[in-house]
C-alpha cells in the first residue's frame, strides 16, 4: 500500500537504492539477445549515471535529469515496440526485489510507459 505524502523515490529506498535498481535491471537488460545489439555500442558507464538520474527524476526524486530528450537519445535506433515491451519487463521484474506494492511498480511501469512514443520514434518531441 502507498503511503501518502512519500515519493516512490523514497519507497524504493532513495539514492542507493535506484543506482542499485539500474545497475540490476540493465544487467538483464544487456543479458537478453534481443536488446544487447542496442547496447553493443554505449559507454555503459555513462548509460547507467544517465539513467540513475532519469529514474530519480521520474519517481520524484531530487535529483534533476541532465541527458539529452528521449526523443533524441534513441532517434533512428530502430526501437520496436516489441523490443520497449521487453525493457519494460525487465523493469517490472527487477523492481519485484524492492520494497514496492505492486500498485507502487506499475506506476513506476506507467510512468516509464509515459516515453515510449518517443522511444519508439513516434513521438513530438520536446515541446520548445
């Protein structure tokens, strides 16, 4: 049950806890073969500093996202909509090992969902 007044930030356990969150879901992220290929390029170091402050910033965290737009982050990458479902199963999956009710992950997955036109290259944009 969600605590009112209480950030999912703070229900998952604050800083430690979502650079730890990242750190695991993006190793089963990199482990399935059909998103590794998306990742056989990236400096992962910097991939997981970028998504530890956009998943911050998405729980309503402290900490302000300084990455470039989605939008642009994953232009012509080629995302299927197939291949967002699997990221976001990974993410479902990892966020079970956290203190969470399952309303709290699929707010976090509603959240995430919020981006997947622009992931999938179907969105408008930062609006300027």
């Amino acid at each position: 049950m969600s605590i009112p007044g209480v950030t999912l930030y703070e229900r998952i356990g604050g800083a430690e806890a979502v650079a730890g969150m990242v750190d695991r879901f993006y190793m089963k992220v990199i482990a399935d073969p059909n998103l590794r290929p998306y990742f056989d390029h990236a400096a992962l170091d910097k991939l997981q500093h970028m998504q530890v402050e956009f998943f911050s910033a998405a729980l309503d965290g402290p900490i302000r996202y300084t990455g470039r737009p989605v939008i642009h982050a994953h232009h012509g990458l080629g995302i299927t909509r197939q291949h967002f479902q699997l990221f976001v199963e990974h993410l479902f999956e990892t966020l079970a090992d956290y203190p969470l009710s399952e309303q709290d992950r699929y707010e976090i997955i509603s959240r995430i969902n919020t981006y997947s036109d622009d992931v999938l290259g179907s969105g408008s944009g930062p609006v300027e």
